[in-house]
C-alpha cells in the first residue's frame, strides 16, 4: 500500500498571500453575488482569477479552501479591514467597475463549468485588456448557477481597459486579462499600487464578508504548465500613490500632541485649506427626537428641566445665535469630540436610540450609578442650533488633530445643539437603573432589548453590535408590536404623543435591532397595527376614530422606515433602497392598507344599518296587513275609538239607573 504520509510536504512558513482590496472584492463577490456555487467551485474560480499573483507568492496551486473560508468569516470580527468594501456601489462608476468584475467571473466560471478553454486575449503588439473585452468568445451555454443573476446592462456598455501601471514597490493585482495556458487556467494580473486596487474595484452589495491576512504555506509541487504572463507597462498617464507602507515616513509634529509619523504627501494635506459645510450637510432633515445619556460625571448644568452647555453654564447674559455652519470654529469641535478638558459651546446628543443605549449601559458598566437618557423633541430646538456632527469631523480629519480616539469615530449618530436645551424641548427622562429594573422584572423586554449584547463592547456599531443582535433573528410579530407598544410608554411617548415622535421610536428599535420583518397581507399588517394602538392606548384613554388611524399609520411607516439604513433620510439612494425592501412585504402603501381597512368598515357599517332598516320594512308591512284584514269583517262599536279620544284602555264609567228603570 502507498504511504500517503510520504506525499506531504512541508510547506515553507515564509510564503504567504498578501491581501489586498481586488482579491477582497473578488471573494465578497464570489460569496454574495453567487452564493449558490459552493466553496469548491469558489476556490477554484479564485485560484483561476489570481493565478500569477499567487503563483508570485510562492503559491502556485492556489489557496486552499479552508484559507478562503477563514477570510469569509472574518467579517464579523475585523470589519475596519473592508471598510470600503463594505459599502454598496452608489455611483453609476462604482456600478460599472462592479459589472466588470462580475463579467470577468462569469467569464472564469463558464468555463470552468462547461470545461472549454477560457478565452484567449493576444498580447502581441498591444496592452493588456480585461477579460470582459473578450467575454464573446466565452461558451454561451446558461448556467443554472448564474441564472439568477441580473446585470445593469448589456456587455458592451461596460467595457473598460484597464491601464497597466507598475511600480517597483507595487504589488501585483488582478487586472483581467485570461491566458490559455491550461484548462482550468489563470487570469493574467497586472502590477497595480494599492490606489490602482482600490480605484478598480471599489464598493460591493449589502451583505459584506471582511478579509484579513492570512498565512498559507506553500502546497511543494510544481506547476509546469502554468507560466506568468510578462506584464506590459505602458506610460502612464497620472501619478499614482504609492502604498504607505513602501514610502518614507516623516515626523509631523503637533503642538499638544504626542508626535506621529505621516508620508510627505500627508505632511502636504495638512496645510491645505479646509472645505467648508454646507447648511444641508450640518442640518440634515429632522426626524422627531433626539436622545441625551448624562450622569454624575457629565459636564454643564444638566436636568431634568433642561441643559446648559459648560462654557455657559454661570452666564447671566444669553449668549450669541447660534452660528451658520461655515463660522463654527473646528477648535470648538475638536475640543468637544477629543474630550479635552475645555468648556464646550455644545450639548450632544443622539437621534439613535441604541447608540445612546449602548453608551449608557457602557458607561454603567464603568462605575456610572445615576446615569439618565432623555427625550428631546427635535421641533423645539432651534433648527440652526442643532449640527451633524459627521461633516465637521470629516472636515477636520485631515489636520490629524485628534489623538484621543476620535480619529476613528466620526460621529454618525451625534448631534450638537449650540448653548442649551430648552426645558420645553424635554420630552421625558428616565433613568438606566429604571431599564435595568425593567429588563429584570419583565422577561419581555429583556428578549427585545439584550442589554448585554448591546453593553459588551464599544466597537462598531454597525458591525459588530448590530450584527450581533441580527443573529438572534427576532421576528416582527403580535407578540413583539405588544413589547414595543410598552417600551413607548416606558421611555415616556403615549397616545397623545406626536406621531413623529412615536414613529420615530418605533423605526429606532425595529432598525436598531434588527427585528425580521416576513411578508404580510394588508389585513395581517392591519390587525399589526390595531395591536400597536391598543396596547398603547391601554385602558385609560379611548382615542377616536381619526387618532386610532392616525396612531395605526404611524406604526405602518415606521415598520416601512425600519427596513432602511440608519440615518437614511440623508442619502436618496438609501430611501429608494427602504422603498424596494417595503414593497417586497406588502408595505408600499401604508395609507392603502389603512384606507382598505377603512372601506371594509364602512362596508360592515353599511351592512348593519340595511339590516336595521329591512326589520323597519318588516314591521310597517306587518301592520299594513292588518289593517287590511279588518276592512273586511264586521266592525263592532266597541271596535270603534271614541270621539273624546279614550283608548280601549280606558277606565270604564259608573253606570247610574233611574228607580223607574230597575222597576222600583
């Protein structure tokens, strides 16, 4: 018998792949957009594609199944990695380079499928081109695999060549370019910088794998029949970037700040004049409240009638308007998002309510005991006082002026309101041990909330606490409407609330942790919402008609709204996105479902009332027939009403006889 211990060979620890964002791009795609190939098939096709660039790596069998496995889990844990990619197409350039790489994969798996050759691109005399200028020659045959997936359009809209760019210190990366050295042969890569990468292949779909580096030794055997094809450098046209790591590194030093190390290029950035913020950049639409965690530790003078910012926290006189968004000063949001010991000019807040949760129960967490969340009501703020505050971060980000975190926090989720917060703006404050205490007592709201799930970690917060909370796949049902309906009147919002208001709320926790919305029809979303209202409402307060439909096309649009991204009343693209995903579970028309219900109603209504008035018919025909019957027969004078008006009810009178009469 053969020792098959014998054929293993052990494998260099020096050769590993290095990681880059087209073969991230490339196994997203693989893994999202043609999720029903299987992992074989996947490890191939991304062998096939990066043929030269592993062979490069001293990997010229490919990597092996359980290396791409390893990268497709790593999504969950290293999301900063694919921060790029995580993000779909949102340009109609990102779309087409996207159309391309799928292009070039349906290429590969066509003929790795059908077993024919891959098709061949003559290098003789020309550059390079990708393998989508030659996707023609590739076996028309369908794959059962690929039906499902539909392109932007037709191929030949979306040819490209790609210019072929080296550097001495670049990488080398996928290009597109198939060669027919073998069956299952490779697609020939060019040597790109890692701004050349990303400028290929930029963006990818909802459901985003993340990709780290990972070692992988090399299999030992040779491969003879697979030979790099010799790159073709062309002039290039523009400068490129070179990695960062590839160039020298200057100290740049600040004036309160530890030291750090930046290329020359970064030095140069520094001293670029600042972009300004437009107005709708720093006031977005207002979305009905804001939310503000405070405690013991926080700064200015804060109740639960109002709060004042530190800086004018012992000022008598009221201070100036607030200013447009092109005169806040970027000292004045440095010193409030790298919590410099410096009075601020702001109050923060929230208008998403797990962020503010997952800070307070992080900061319980780290000796906080009275810590508050309050409600504001967004309409009660003046709107030129309340700044976004991810704009300005990104407009000083380029200064490196941060060094206590916020680099990496960008504020998407924070607010900052300019002087105070007016105790009329404050809707209702309750405290974190009050939540706690409601989570212990009521198991209901411990299964909606998980506050031990969105209190472990102040990472990501899309990505790792929302992902998190998405895996225990609660669904949106009669049981969970009656959860949120009480969490509503918890945090303070009850049937007389502004419907804003509400719906914001209930877009908050259906979005925030991420409740499965199925297919319904217009009566299951009906009865849904009939739900939502009475367990609001309660016993105490009976709403008409007009406040019961209103309070039911609340709920509607915000269980609509909570299928969208957060913040999504930002972007169009995110609002177009929320209206397909409503559409595939019966809520593109909330006011339809609403005014179907009502219809039906009315129709009940309408029934009940014939009813009532054929049992009239009835009885006035009744009477007509008898009084038919009695013009027919012998009518006695007893039958006959007196002429003074006595009824046959009434009392007879004394008869009085004469002594002549009786014989007397």
């Amino acid at each position: 018998m053969p020792d098959h211990k014998s054929r293993k060979v052990r494998r260099p620890p020096t050769a590993t792949n290095k990681w880059d964002s087209q073969q991230r791009t490339t196994l997203h795609v693989l893994c999202t957009h043609f999720n029903n190939l299987g992992w074989p098939l996947v490890t191939k096709a991304f062998g096939v594609l990066f043929q030269e660039h592993l062979h490069s790596r001293g990997l010229p069998d490919g990597l092996p199944e359980k290396a791409l496995k390893a990268q497709y889990r790593e999504h969950k844990f290293k999301p900063a990695v694919w921060a790029s990619i995580c993000a779909e197409p949102a340009t109609g350039e990102e779309w087409r380079r996207r159309n391309e790489l799928t292009t070039r994969i349906v290429a590969v798996l066509s003929a790795i499928e059908t077993g024919a050759p891959p098709p061949v691109v003559d290098l003789a005399g020309r550059r390079r081109q990708p393998a989508l200028d030659v996707v023609k020659e590739a076996p028309r045959t369908p794959m059962k695999r690929l039906s499902h997936f539909e392109y932007a359009g037709p191929p030949e809209k979306r040819i490209r060549t790609i210019s072929n760019r080296t550097r001495s210190n670049a990488r080398p990366d996928f290009a597109g370019t198939l060669t027919n050295a073998s069956p299952a042969s490779s697609v020939a890569e060019q040597p790109l910088t890692r701004r050349a990468a990303n400028d290929d292949m930029s963006g990818t779909g909802p459901d985003s794998s993340v990709a780290v580096s990972v070692r992988v030794a090399v299999n030992g055997r040779k491969s003879a029949r697979v030979q790099p094809a010799e790159p073709v450098t062309p002039a290039s046209k523009t400068p490129r970037k070179s990695p960062r790591s590839g160039q020298q590194l200057q100290d740049y030093a600040r004036p309160n700040a530890p030291t750090i190390k930046l290329t020359a290029e970064e030095i140069e950035r520094t001293k670029l004049p600042l972009i300004p913020v437009s107005d709708a950049l720093a006031h977005p639409p207002a979305s009905g409240l804001l939310y503000r965690y405070w405690d013991e530790n926080s700064y200015g003078r804060n109740s639960e009638t109002g709060f004042v910012a530190g800086r004018f926290m012992h000022n008598n006189l009221t201070p100036r308007s607030a200013p447009k968004s092109h005169e806040v000063d970027d000292t004045d949001v440095e010193n409030h998002l790298d919590r410099n010991e410096v009075a601020s000019p702001f109050c923060s807040a929230s208008n998403c309510l797990l962020w503010i949760m997952r800070l307070a129960l992080h900061e319980a967490r780290g000796g906080a005991k009275h810590g508050k969340i309050t409600l504001v009501d967004v309409e009660a703020l003046p709107a030129g006082g309340v700044y976004h505050v991810k704009p300005f971060h990104k407009r000083i980000k380029p200064r490196y002026c941060f060094k206590n975190g916020a680099w990496r926090y960008c504020g998407t989720h924070e607010f900052i309101i300019w002087h105070e917060i007016p105790g009329a703006a404050i809707i209702h404050t309750f405290t974190v041990a009050d939540l706690l205490d409601a989570c212990d007592s009521t198991p209901a709201f411990a299964a909606m909330l998980r506050v031990e799930t969105v209190g472990k970690h102040m990472a990501a917060l899309k990505t790792t606490t929302v992902s998190r909370l998405q895996e225990a796949g609660i669904v949106l049902t009669a049981e969970t409407v009656t959860v949120i309906a009480r969490l509503c009147k918890f945090v303070g919002l009850t049937a007389r609330s502004p419907l804003k208001q509400l719906e914001h709320l209930v877009t908050d926790i259906i979005q925030g942790w991420r409740l499965l919305i199925s297919p319904l029809s217009p009566s299951e979303w009906t009865s849904l919402a009939n739900t939502f209202t009475h367990v609001l409402c309660g016993r105490s307060s009976v709403p008409t008609l007009e406040r019961n439909l209103q309070l039911q096309m609340a709920f509607l649009h915000a269980v609509r709204a909570g299928l969208g991204e957060f913040n999504m009343m930002f972007d169009p693209v995110l609002i177009t996105r929320m209206q397909k995903k409503a559409l595939l579970v019966g809520l593109g028309d909330p006011r339809g479902i609403l005014m179907a219900s009502v219809a039906s109603a009315t129709a009940a209504v309408g029934e009940y009332e014939r009813e009532q008035e054929m049992r009239y018919e009835e009885a006035l025909g009744a009477k007509r027939l008898d009084a038919g019957g009695k013009r027919g027969r012998l009518v006695l004078e007893s039958d006959v009403e007196s002429p003074d008006g006595a009824g046959e009810d009434s009392e007879d009178e004394e008869i009085m006889y004469d002594e002549d009469m009786v014989g007397l």
